[in-house]
C-alpha cells in the first residue's frame, strides 16, 4: 500500500466508523437513552399539530363511542378485542412521527420508540410519559398487563416482558387503535 492508498484507506475507515457510531446512537443502549426519548418525542411531532394532554378526560357513553368509532375501532379500544396478527399496514409503518390513540388524539408513541418485534402487531419498547394506565387481565387464564390510554380509557393491548434491552418490555398494540402522524406532515 502507497502512502496515498493508506491515507485513502484511512479516510474511509474513519468514515465508517464516523456512520456506524450515528447508527448506534440512534438505538437506546442505556435507562438515560430511553429517558431522553421520553423527553425529546415532540421533535417527531409534525410542526403545527395540537394534540390533547393526557389530563384533559374524553367520557363518552358506549353509543358516542359507537358513532365516533368504526366497529373493528370500536371493538378493540372499548371492548378489548384483539386484531388478527399481520393484518396492520401500521407493522411496516418507518418513517419518523408520532403515533396517536384513534379513539381520542392522545399522543402515545413515537417513531423512536417502535422496532421489529417479529410478532405481527406494531410493537414498543417505551411510551410517551404518562400516556397509559394499566390493568391485569385473567381472559387467557394466565394474567396479563392490559394497557390503554390515559385521556378515553380505550384498550391498546398488552405488556410483556420479552422487549429488547435495556427495557426488556415489548408493548403489543393494535394497529387498529392506532393513528400515525407522521413527522413531515403539514397542519394536520
Ligand atoms: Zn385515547
């Protein structure tokens, strides 16, 4: 190798490595990562969206939820229904943005937060703060961690404990209660 083909070889070494450690950074390695995803999520929200707080209640009887809903809609969020595997054009959903709970607008996760669980339903590792309650639910006999929003009450799906680290936690959720906006939308 010539002086100048090392240089080369060099340069491109270091780029590589430069590339490989934007990679990593993006995926949370620590508890201080995932805090900082926390944090951070309204940089993926599309600029000009206003969105409800979580402390701002939706109540409605089960016929408002019956108009303001279709009936998969309906079945999943107020009667805890479960989406067949696979069948969510949300799975293959990349791109950066924030996904919101159809039933109410409220802001649950982000783009960041979402990986390739393998199990065909949109999975997480983490969610936007304080935007769920939990329940345990005995319907497979085994108990199980329920989850849904916080704002309308409406079921998500469940929690368990074969996520990706550092979490360890996989939030299964329905597509079908989910709304994606994402980042690059104008007011929506
Ligand atoms: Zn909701």
């Amino acid at each position: 190798m010539t002086r100048r083909e090392s240089l080369k070889f060099f340069l491109a070494a270091g780029i590589w490595t430069a590339l490989k450690g934007r990679v990593n950074a993006a995926q949370p390695t620590s508890m201080k990562d995932i805090e900082n995803l926390q944090k951070n999520w309204k940089a993926l929200l599309a600029e000009g969206t206003k969105l409800p707080l979580p402390s701002e209640p939706l109540k409605l009887s089960k016929e408002e939820w019956r108009k303001r809903l279709d009936p998969t809609q309906f079945n999943i969020l107020r009667e805890e229904g479960t989406e067949p595997p696979g069948t969510s054009p949300l799975n293959n959903e990349k791109r950066p943005g924030v996904f919101v709970c159809v039933g109410c607008n409220l802001a649950l996760f982000t783009s960041e937060m979402k990986y390739e669980s393998g199990t065909g339903w949109p999975s997480f590792f983490t969610t936007i703060p304080g935007a769920f309650g939990t329940s345990t639910d005995y319907k497979l006999i085994l108990p199980r961690t329920e989850y849904h929003c916080i704002r309308c009450g409406g079921h998500h799906g469940h929690i368990f404990d074969d996520g990706p680290p550092p979490t360890g936690k996989r939030w299964c959720n329905n597509g079908v209660a989910l709304r994606f906006i994402p980042c690059d939308t104008k007011k929506s």
